[in-house]
C-alpha cells in the first residue's frame, strides 16, 4: 500500500521494510534460545554501508552495545547486523563481552568479512549468559538461502510484542530513486530517551557519516525519544541507521538541495515505528498522543508531553475511560516546567476539560464515549510561546501485571 505526500513526493509503503533499498538482504531461523519462536536474525549490505547509532542512556549498557560502539568507531561503517532475541547477553561480566564478541567473529568468517563490520545486539532476559552453542550452530546455518527472509528477521527480533513493525519510503534524489525501510522491536520497558528497544533502518542514499549522524539524533529526539510505555529504561536500546550508497545519488549533506527530503523520509520511517512500539505496549489496548502547544522553547513542550504520557495516573484513567482531567494537569505541572496555571487549556479529543485554572463544563459520557477509541489525543497548550512537541504511550492495563509478573517463567 503506498501513500502519497504531496508537497514532498514521498511514497510511504506500510508492508516494505529493511530490504526495500538496494543491496540489502535479511533473514532470521530458530537455534534453540526460545523454546519455539524464531530467534536469530540478520540484516547484510552488499557493501560496507555508511552507519549512524543511537543507544541507550541506562548507565548498565549490554555487552552488545559495548562490542558494537567500540567497532563502528573504527571506521563509521558496518556491513552487518547479527540480533538475538530471548537474551539481552546484558549484566553478564567479562564473558559477556567475549560472548558478543565470539557472536561478531563467527558471523563475520562466514560473511567472510573483517569482525568490526558486523554489529551485533542481543534482547531479552537480563543477567543469563548466552547459550553460545547453540547460537554457534546458528550463525553456521543463518545464511542459508532457506532461511533468508525479511518476514523472518522481524520475528526473530521479538521478545513480548504481539506483532511486528515495518515501514518504507521512497523519493526521488538527483534523478535517482532513494528508499528508506526500517523494522523495530519493543512493548515492555519504553521510556523516553530509549528503551527495551532495538530499531533497524536502512537507505541506499549516498550520505556523509555526519550528517547522518546529526539526521538520527535529530529525528529520534522527535519520535523513538518521545514514547513510553512503562517509565523503564532499558540496557540494550539502539538504532542503527545503514546507508550503502547503491542509489548513486549525488552525496547528500545538509547543503544538498534534496537534504530536506532525505529528512522528512526518515522522519516518517522513525516516528511510524516509534508510534507502533507505543500501541503495542504490553497489555495496551490504546494508541495515546499527546500534543503539547504554546510553549516557551522546544524542550518545555517535550518534557510536558514525556510528563504526561509518563504518569501512571493518566495511562490508567484512560484504560478506564475515565475522563479525569486533573490527572493530566497534575502531570504538566510537575513536569519541572514553569507553567503558567491560569494559561493552561487541556482537551481530551474535541472536549476542552480545563481553562484559565478552572475545570470546563462537559458532558461525561460524551468524553467517555471519545476515550473508548483505540486512538486518544490529548491536548495541552500552555499559551506561553511558539513551540510545539507530540508524545506518544499506551494505556496502563491489568494484562501489563500480568505479562511482567511472570516475564522469566
């Protein structure tokens, strides 16, 4: 299905993913860390592709994150992406690292490629060692052609999500076509500024490291930054952006005349994935979005939207359908932010619920009736300036208890 943007000549195509731009391939097997779902997965570039990561602020990085930031620091590029699911390999000391690292050099030989073009990430339980044989075995049968299906690396990058998630674009860069595809994992453990998450976008686009770098940072402080589902922050979040340059455009930086439409594409890839982490949350049933207007800078909007989508109090009146707006005041106002109370205005949906300090009369039903919706707004606009940010979360729901309380058994 593609979708046209108009003004900018996107197409967005909702079923495509890692494997839209050229040169890449992906593919994923069971080797016997989860009992029966698909557990190892891979992403390959024909070429060393140009890389751009984002990682987890959780002073306890995995083994992994650490293998793989130590490695594309040696030249910015890597040519493959190794993921296991159902171990995070996080906590796990001195073998850790050698596990990862053991991980990287068994992919690499059979690739037959140098170690530190291969990234590697793990997910999953926290504080197990690596069930390396079996991973081994794995990595020997991974690239055979049986198993080498994009369908399949989503699966197997699954830890508690009930599906996968994939989006594409395509446009047009000097004459040539340039497409965008990306696949994340997450449902448990979100919180702004990363989480339980792991995020694979690739381009064929010709681009400098830098700015690549500089468009990934930008874009996740607007999207994979701005979703939480439970106020936990992870150990083994990443994104990892992989530009190959099969497109032969002309090589993109932020002087290119075309700069502005690479960055919209990654837009759309990253905030569709990031809102699809949030409306799979563990035990959601609701997509909740939060728009904050009229603030004094761009960091107070995104710290009163993280405030309220981040509450606990909010997440579950809205799962009951409870149109207490006081929740949702109450959240803006710790959220460290010098708000302006008399200024305030707060609507659920079309019903305006708070203004100039005083609840606003409404009809409950009508409010109530909006929040059965699988897809709430919320708006806030705080009449102090021009700024503007969205966050996104999920309601808070019995079924989040129990997916968590028995999480390792």
């Amino acid at each position: 299905m593609a979708q046209a943007i108009s003004s900018q000549e996107i197409s967005v195509l909702e079923k495509e993913s890692v494997t839209l731009p050229k040169g890449f391939k992906a593919g994923g097997l069971h080797c016997g860390i989860k009992r029966k779902r698909l557990d190892l997965g891979y992403i390959v570039s024909e070429v060393p592709a140009t890389v751009a990561g984002v990682y987890t602020t959780n002073i306890f990085q995995a083994a992994p994150l650490v293998v793989t930031q130590e490695s594309i620091a040696k030249e910015n590029k890597i040519q493959a992406v190794l993921v296991n699911s159902g171990n995070a390999n996080a906590c796990t000391g001195v073998q850790g690292i050698a596990d990862a690292l053991l991980m990287q050099k068994e992919f690499a030989n059979g690739l037959g490629i140098q170690e530190h073009l291969v990234a590697v990430t793990s997910t999953g339980v926290i504080g197990e060692l690596l069930p390396m044989e079996k991973i081994k075995t794995g990595i020997k049968q991974i690239l055979q052609k049986e198993y080498e299906n994009e369908e399949n690396f989503k699966k197997a990058i699954l830890t508690t999500d009930t599906c996968t998630k994939e989006i594409a674009v395509q446009f047009t860069i000097d004459g040539k076509k340039v497409s965008i595809g990306g696949t994340s994992k997450g449902s448990g453990m979100i919180h702004p500024n990363m989480a339980t998450m792991l995020g694979f976008v690739t381009t064929d686009a010709n681009i400098d490291h830098e700015d690549l770098l500089n468009a990934l940072r930008e874009v996740t402080n607007t999207t994979f930054n701005m979703i939480t589902v439970d106020g936990d922050t992870s150990t083994n979040d990443m994104v990892l952006l992989m530009a190959n340059g099969l497109a032969e455009n002309n090589q993109l930086n932020e002087a290119h005349p075309e700069w502005g439409i690479f960055k919209q594409g990654l837009q759309i890839v990253c905030e569709s994935l990031a809102k699809k982490i949030a409306r799979d949350g563990e035990g959601a049933t609701k997509l909740v979005e939060v728009q904050v207007g009229g603030a004094f800078s761009i960091d107070a909007a995104r710290a009163v939207g993280k405030s309220i989508i981040s509450s606990n109090l909010v997440k579950t009146a809205i799962y009951g359908t409870d149109p207490n707006w006081g929740r949702i005041v109450t959240a803006a106002g710790y959220s460290g932010v010098p708000i302006e109370p008399n200024l305030l205005e707060v609507s659920i949906g079309k019903y305006k619920v708070f203004e100039k300090g005083l609840p606003c009369p409404i009809v409950e039903e009508e409010v109530k009736g909006y929040l059965e919706n699988e897809n709430v707004v919320i708006y806030v606009n705080l009449n102090q300036g021009n700024y503007s940010a969205t966050a996104w979360g999920c309601d808070l729901t019995y079924d989040y208890v129990k997916i968590n309380a028995s999480y390792r058994t």
